[in-house]
C-alpha cells in the first residue's frame, strides 16, 4: 500500500500497527479515537502543525523496509 496524505490514519495503523509511533511523535497521542483514526493524514498533520509530505514519506519509508 503507497501511503498517500488522503489516506485514512486508521487505515494505515490496521495495515502495519509500526507506523504508530509517526503519529505518537507529531504529538498525535490519542490513535484509538474513533474520530483520530477516521481523519485523513492531511487532515491530522494540519490540526497537529506538521508537514504532510515529510510524514508521508517517512512512513513510506517505513513501509518499504
């Protein structure tokens, strides 16, 4: 899966529950939320003040490890 920044946060943690600590870092402390996982990753990163293309690509990074 090519994470992308329309992609649902809670879809991201179900394919690869590793990626929670990206989220964790930009202060996004409450992943079990029901509304924190059904935000897009554009939608989070702009709430929490972090650039959606730098945490896109680290977690593909990630993801491609």
């Amino acid at each position: 899966m090519q994470v992308t920044k329309e992609t649902i946060i809670g879809d991201i943690l179900d394919m690869d529950r590793t990626t929670a600590p990206y989220f964790l870092e930009m202060g996004m402390h409450c992943l079990g939320c029901p509304s924190a996982r059904g935000e897009t990753l554009a939608q989070a990163c702009a709430v929490h003040g972090v650039d959606a293309d730098e945490l896109v690509a680290k977690i593909n990074a990630h993801l491609a490890k």
